[in-house]
C-alpha cells in the first residue's frame, strides 16, 4: 500500500509519545513520575459533572448542531465579554470543537493555500508546524530564544515575504509560560494590519497567569484586529477537562462560516455530553478555577525553587501556563552512564530509562537543547522527580 507524501511527511506528536512510554513503564511496574504531559491533574469540577450527568438523564444523546449548541455558544460569548469587553454574536461567530486543537486545523484549513507561508515564534507547541503542512502551506519558524522568547519587530520583518499570510500566537506560551506584554502585541498588531496578514490567537492556557501578571486578548487592546483574528480556547485547561475535548474558536461571521462547514465535513459536532458538561463549567466552576490556579502558583514556586538548587542548568522563570522550559545545552556532548549525551532527545531518553522521569525534548517545540518540564504533578511528584533530575545532572561527565 502506497502512502501518501503528506502521511510521510507528518512527525509523530512527541508530547503524546513521551506520555505513552512512560505509562507503559507505570503499567510495567516502573517507579515513573511523568512531567510529560500538558493536562491538570485534578478531576472537573462538580459544576461540570452534574451538568453532564442532567444532560444524560435529559436524553441529550443525539447529534447537536455541528458548530456547537446555542447553550455553550451564547455563555462563550458571555464569558468573552465579561472578560475582555469583546462582543461575538454567539450564533454566527462563535464555534464549538471537539477541543482547541481541531479549531486550530480548521482555521488554517480556511485560510491556508498551498505554498502560503505562516509565521510561527519558536520555542512552539508540537502541532503547529504539522497542521500547516497538512494544509500544505510552508511554516516559517521564527527563533525567539535570544530575544527573551518573545518576536520583535526585527525579527518579524526579516522573515516577511510575498506568501506570508499569517502567524498563529500562543500567549501565555508552550512550552516556556511567557506571557506576550502589550508592547509586543502592539508591535504585532501593526506589522499584521501593514502587511495584510491574519493571526490565530490561540489563548488556551490564558486563567493561568501568576505573579499579580495580567492575560492580555490582542482584539482587546486592538479592535481593529477583530475582523482578521481567530481566537482560540477551551475547557481543557482552565477547567481541568482535557478528557471532555470541548474548544471553541470566535472570529468574524465571513470566516466561522467557512470554519464551521469545515468542521461539518471533518468532525461534525462534538460530544454533546461534553458541550452540555462545559456550559456546567462556564456557569459555575470560578471558584473551581481559582483554587486549581492557586495549586499551580504553589507547584510553579516549589519547582522553580528546587530547579534554581541543579548546576549546570538555566531557565527563564514561567509566568503563566504550567511548565518550566529548562536550558541543558551545558549538559549536550558529555556522558552519562558511560554513553554520550548527543542531544536533548538522547537526555530524555537517559531520564526516562535511568531515573524513571518523563520530560519531553525542546527539539519537539523547535528549540533543540532544552527540556520541558510540566508542574501539572503533585507537589510529591515535583519534589522527587526534580530529586531524581538533579541526581542525574550531577552524574553527567
């Protein structure tokens, strides 16, 4: 069987990888602790479950319409402008997915011909590059790692060409947790509306903020930007709901119109459980949500305290999101156990076989050279898995 260029052309997700080893190790029996996966560690909130369970009991087990129900649709909206101050029309430009993940594919499905070039500021998370490619568009990586992990104009502008048609932003970020200040995102805004170009705006990780830091929506700041952004969010984060897989995406009508006949075509409507579990979460689960931030301020302190005690590491401190993105170049070339550390996916590797920890390479978010850890664990887990990591970075010779 003859497979396709586009198949042969796609990497496997890493992050997804990194997680399936290393709980098939737990299943063998391993001591594993798994800073691999980006999800809460803590069960949805009650609001969500009951809500579920009336929906179930209600009988709402059919089809829904594909873009989504008017019930979640119209407390998105609600939620966008109590939050921002953005007014969507929740019929017409707000779309319900079967996680963010999928908006995103359509959104680029929407707007992405072959050949068109879309920026992307590495360090980055792991799909990006291969939903544009799976569109056949040509990603453009920026390297933001020695501006502070965040574009500047210069950048930008070097990387503008006559196919550039847009960037897709992602702040606070994966897998650094640096959040885009207003002075960045003005710069951006002016370079997107003098070239002509669209963003997705993708704020997932956007209730995970800390340090008296604030979140900050572009379209908020730069109302002229809303008839050529597409937002993304969801559960999953925010509302500890990965497993439920509820996105949404909100746009200008001429876009989500294109967006939801898309996803008509691909997917159709998402769980209709899990839509009706979320419209639980976005009417009562704030004080769910500050609790669970909360937890991740604490976690985030406690493991950049013990990663600031590891020689021969760096990392920038995160502000938002839940992940440490730590520098091990100093480690790359040296030996560990007798075998040389060629590079950051050769370190995870070690990790996970010597010392029972899961980290994911920097080399999967365009960054070779570091290693994501994720403080989505119990405050046990980060205590000794960081234990473990110091022990084997003072064991590289």
């Amino acid at each position: 069987m003859k497979l396709s260029a586009r198949a042969m052309n796609m990497e496997p997700s890493a992050t997804l990888a990194i997680s399936a080893k290393a709980k098939a190790m737990k299943r063998e029996g391993k001591p594993v602790i798994s800073f691999g996966a980006g999800e809460p560690d803590f069960t949805s909130p009650r609001a969500a479950l009951d809500a579920a369970r009336e929906a179930m009991e209600r009988g709402e087990t059919h089809y829904t319409p594909a873009t989504g129900i008017p019930e979640l649709k119209e407390e998105v909206a609600k939620y966008y402008e109590r939050r921002f101050g953005l007014k969507y029309n929740f019929s017409k430009e707000v779309i319900i997915g079967s996680g963010a993940k999928p908006l995103i594919y359509e959104a680029l499905g929407c707007l992405v011909d072959p050949g068109d070039e879309v920026m992307i500021f590495a360090p980055a998370w792991v799909s990006y590059v291969e939903q544009i490619k799976l569109c056949d568009g040509k990603p453009v990586i920026i390297d933001t790692t020695r501006s502070g992990f965040l574009p500047t104009a210069s950048l930008i502008e070097a990387s503008l060409s006559s196919h550039t048609r847009g960037m897709i932003i992602n702040t606070p970020s994966n897998p650094v947790g640096v959040i885009y200040p207003k002075e960045t995102l003005n710069v951006i805004a002016d370079l997107a509306i003098k070239h002509d170009l669209w963003i997705i705006y993708d704020e997932i990780y956007e209730r995970l903020v800390y340090d008296g830091l604030e979140h900050i929506n572009i379209v908020s700041i730069r109302p002229e930007l809303r008839d050529r952004t597409i937002i993304i969010n969801g559960a999953s984060k925010a509302f500890a709901m990965t497993g439920w897989r509820i996105g949404y995406a909100l746009g200008p009508q001429e876009i989500m119109s294109k967006v939801g006949d898309f996803q008509g075509h691909l997917t159709s409507n998402a769980s209709s459980i899990s839509q009706w579990a979320a419209v639980g979460a976005l009417r009562g689960a704030e004080e769910d949500v500050k609790r669970m931030h909360e937890a991740f301020d604490e976690r985030r302190k406690k493991m950049i305290a013990l990663l600031k005690e590891v020689s021969n590491i760096s990392f920038v401190e995160p502000k938002g999101a839940f992940y440490v993105f730590v520098d091990i170049r100093s480690c790359l070339g040296k030996t560990y156990e007798g075998k040389t550390i060629d590079d950051d996916i050769k370190f995870c590797e070690m990790a996970l076989e010597n010392k029972y920890i899961a980290l994911v390479p920097g080399s999967a978010f365009l960054a070779p050279g570091f290693v994501r850890f994720s403080y989505a664990n119990s405050m046990e887990e980060i205590e000794e898995g960081v234990r473990r990591f110091k022990e084997m970075v003072s064991e590289i010779k």
